[in-house]
C-alpha cells in the first residue's frame, strides 16, 4: 500500500516525516548514530528484513540523510550533517519512550552523560535571545514567515468558541489579533500539563 505523500504541505514537521517517518529508517538511523556502518550490521542491530533495509537505505541517500562509502579506506554508510542533526529527535524520542516506559525493559535502556562533567543530560527548550531554559507551559505557537492558511488554521484550532472553522481558515492570526490571546491560552492550558 503505497502512503500520501506529505511533499505539498508547508510544515516542517510534515517535510520531516516525507524524509525520515518511517520507523525502520529511524532505527537506521540510531544504529549510525551508534557507529554501525555495514549492511549486516544494520541488519543485525534491529531485526529489519534484508529488502526493507535496502529500500529505507536508498531512501535515506536519495533525502541525502545519509551517504554510502566505497572503497578501501571506508565502507558502509555514514551520516551527513542532515543525517546528524536528528540526534535531538531521537533524544526526545528516547527520553519520551523511557518517561512513558515504553521501552518494555526495567529501566531506561540507554543513559546519556556529558564527557566531561559526567552529569545526565536532557533535552530542554531554551530561548535564542536570553538562553534561558523555556517551561513548556510558556511556549506561544506563532506563524512563521513561511506559515500558509492550514498552518493559521491549525493555530487557531483551539479557539473554537470564537471563530468558525471557516473564518479561521481565511483570517491570518496576528499578534493584534482578539483570537491570538485566546490561541495563546488555549496552548498554555494544553501545557499546563507538562
């Protein structure tokens, strides 16, 4: 069964997943993370069918996620820096998994250390301008420069009370705008929470 392409949405979340949503190419992608370079390794590492990782591996280079090396010096497969850069989404992935037990052991799998304090780390939100850590409960979902009228339409989702589907999805949502309080809110409660 062949599966929508998310190619025609204006979200970075759904060009994220037109590169990498698939669940194998994540697993292949931690294993790279790891270290682990060579088709057998892969294979080996998770499990996946020999033909499933050949597809999600071709995939992977096709998004220019990942790279294959031949010859003597270095073979296998091997990370770009768009292929590093989903280091964050796998540590959020890991540490929501081990926060929700989903990892069906009795503990957390993998722990991650800094080299050189030897102290846990985590990820956490922070703040361009201060550098500040950011509670969830304080972040204000806002459309961005490239925001088109489903991105305000989700936005603007949990003021249902004050503006029709409609409307919402042919007003842009300014920071003057009467429903940007009441969007901001509505997220804040949802954060409440966390």
């Amino acid at each position: 069964m062949r599966t929508r392409s998310f190619a025609d949405m204006k979200c970075s979340i759904a060009g994220a997943l037109e590169h990498v949503g698939d669940r194998w190419s994540l697993l292949i992608i931690r294993d790279l993370m790891f270290g682990l370079s060579r088709f057998d390794e892969l294979q080996a590492s998770s499990g996946i069918p020999p033909q499933t990782l050949a597809d999600r591996l071709r995939r992977l280079q096709a998004s220019k996620v990942i790279v294959k090396h031949h010859g003597l010096s270095a073979t296998g497969y091997q990370l770009t820096e768009m292929g590093r850069d989903l280091l964050t989404v796998l540590a959020a992935l890991r540490e929501w998994g081990d926060r929700w037990q989903l990892h069906g052991a009795s503990g957390p799998p993998l722990e991650v250390f800094d080299a050189q304090s030897g102290s846990p780390v985590e990820l956490t939100m922070i703040a361009t301008e201060t550098g500040q850590r950011v509670s969830p409960r304080h972040l204000v979902p806002t459309p961005g420069p490239g925001a088109d009228e489903r991105m305000r339409f989700r936005l603007r989702a949990g003021d249902r009370d004050q503006t029709t589907a409609s409307e919402s999805a042919t007003r842009n949502l300014q920071p003057d705008d009467p429903d940007h309080d009441s969007h901001r809110q509505a997220w804040q409660d949802t954060m409440e929470t966390m």
